[in-house]
C-alpha cells in the first residue's frame, strides 16, 4: 500500500505543480495577447527620460474593442504634470479603458493621446511603461519572496530600498511580524494576502519603481473602512508629485482630485473639482448623496441603532 501511496501522493504534488505553471502560464500569455495589439513604429524614438513636463493628454478620443460597440466616445481631457485626476461612473463606462489606452494596450481609433506633447503610437512602449507605474484592481502576485515581488518594481534593487518602500506604502509592519519577514513566499502557494494587503505590496512595488506617471485602479471590492482610509493615505503619498490618474469605484478617494471626470455610457458628462460638482447638482452629486446615505446606513446597522 504504502508503495502505492508514494509515487501517488509523488504524481498529486506533480499535478499541482504542472496546473499552477499553466495557469502562470495562461496569465502570461493573456498578458501576451494584449502586447500583441500594438506595435512599434518603424524608427520610433523613446519618450525623453528627463522630459520637464509629464502631462497627459487625451484630445477627443474614440475606441471601441468591437465595432459594432463604441466604448468611448470623444473624451477630451488634460492632467496637467503633478496633477491628480479622477474618474468616476457606473460600471461599464469606460473608466478602465482609458487606463489601458493610456498604457497603450491598445491604440485609439480616433483622436490621440500624449504624454510629455508626444503622441503614444509615435514613441516605443518599452519607454511609455517606463515611464508609467500601474496600481490595478487585482495586482498579480508572483509565487516567489515578498521582496521579489516588491523588487520587480526596480530589478537590482537593494534590500534597504525594497524595506523604505514597503513602510511608505505601510506593509512593513505585516511584513516583519510574519515568521520568514522579506523571504515569505507569497502568491498562490504561499501566503494569502487580503486585497488591501496586495494593493499595498503593488503600491510598494510602483514607489520603487518611482515612475513620473501614476495609474491607480481602484479594487471594486469592499474594503472595510480602515482598510480604505490607510490605502487612501498611501496612494496620497504615492501620488505626490506625480501625473496621477485615479479609476475610483468610491468617491470617498476622489475628493481631493484636481479634476474629477464623471463618465457615463463612454462619454464624459460633467467636471469640476468635487465642491464645484457638488454645487452643480447633478449626477455627482446625486452619486455622493446616495453615497452618504449608504454609508450612515451601514453605520447605523452596525452601531446596531
Ligand atoms: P468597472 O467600473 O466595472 O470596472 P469600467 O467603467 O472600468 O467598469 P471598462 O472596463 O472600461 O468599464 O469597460 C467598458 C466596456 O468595455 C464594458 O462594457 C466591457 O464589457 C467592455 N470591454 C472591456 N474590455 C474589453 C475587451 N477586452 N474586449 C471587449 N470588450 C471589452
């Protein structure tokens, strides 16, 4: 039996290691598929390194995956170099895709957009993801060490640099109160980590990477309301300085924006700061009301009055 049990139990660990490879792989390959949309120029140049103003464009954009379905529809807006801005509307507006176009997933149909006056599909990628770093919903996690998962943002980092950005983006303490600290293996088999815990590792990996522009796509998923405010304090951090464009599912993370932008159905149908928005009276402010009031009901519910 137990000559059995052996090359059986050998074939289970076989079996897990061979699924978690193809699924590392399928990740790969989807990641694969979407580089493949878009291509070099012939004689393309890179984006300057030490261009003096980061600022981002989109000038009267259109894009759709599908032709028969148009996603956005001439979205037109700037952020100026340093500046924050957010985007807010129901699900299945629009507001990731500006955030891969803006990466150049894929390139637009109509319009253009430009980072530092150059036009994207005139510059090399490799010098657009350089200069961008993305904090996205669901961040990745590689099976490896907490510290090559925050390294990536920075190869060749040293272990000092990888600890100050781990305690900027407040995931130092969690780091250090496990048994193996910086060589915890982390991933899908290894320690679990909770959303919030993975954002702040993604956030930790981006401030390494110091980039000039900043993507941040908020989770969808509920986070509990301590857990929001300390992300919310980190990605203030991280945004400082940077062009900053923030995909929010919370309008709690938007008030501080330079501009909001409220989209709906691909287009963007109102702007302003979050106090000129309030006094305009429309969707925005309707979406913040109903905000508000959801949130003194849960209180209230779990105040239990
Ligand atoms: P959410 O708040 O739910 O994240 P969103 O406003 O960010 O939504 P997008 O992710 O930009 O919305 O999606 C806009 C529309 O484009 C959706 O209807 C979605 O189904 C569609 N879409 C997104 N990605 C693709 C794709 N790769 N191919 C085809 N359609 C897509």
């Amino acid at each position: 039996m137990i000559q059995l049990y052996i090359p059986l139990n050998f074939l289970g660990v076989l079996y897990r290691e061979i699924k978690q490879s193809l699924t590392d792989l399928d990740k790969m390959f989807a990641l694969m598929e979407r580089e493949r949309e878009v291509a070099d120029k012939p004689g393309a140049q890179a984006l300057p390194p030490g261009a003096a103003d980061w600022s981002v464009r989109f000038e009267h954009v259109s894009f759709h995956y599908d032709p028969a379905r148009p996603i956005l529809r001439d979205v037109s807006f700037e952020i100026p170099a340093g500046r924050t801005v957010a985007v807010v509307g129901p699900s299945g507006a629009g507001k990731s895709t500006l955030a891969r176009l803006l990466y150049r997933f894929y390139d637009v149909q109509q319009g253009r957009i430009a980072i530092a006056g150059h036009d994207l599909r005139d510059v090399t990628q490799a010098s657009v993801r350089q200069a961008i770093g993305i904090v996205p919903q669901d961040t990745v996690l590689f099976n490896d060490t907490v510290e090559y998962n925050i390294a990536y943002g920075r190869p060749g980092a040293s272990r000092e640099e990888v600890e100050e950005a781990a305690r900027a983006a407040r995931i130092h303490d969690f780091i250090a109160s496990t048994p193996r600290g910086y060589q915890t293996m982390v991933g899908e088999r290894g320690l679990k980590l909770s959303g919030g815990e993975k954002q702040r590792v993604a956030i930790a990996r981006t401030l390494l990477k110091d980039p000039p522009i900043l993507i941040f796509d908020e989770a969808t998923s509920a986070l509990d309301s301590a857990n929001e405010r300390a992300i919310q304090a980190e990605l203030k951090s991280a945004a400082q300085n940077k062009t900053t464009l923030v995909i929010a599912h919370r309008l709690s993370t938007v008030v501080d924006a330079h501009e909001i932008l409220v989209m709906e159905a691909g287009r963007i149908v109102e702007r302003g700061t979050h106090q000129e928005l309030l006094a305009q009276g429309g969707r925005y402010a309707d979406m913040w009301a109903l905000q508000q009031s959801a949130e003194a009901e849960t209180f209230t519910e779990v105040m239990g009055m």
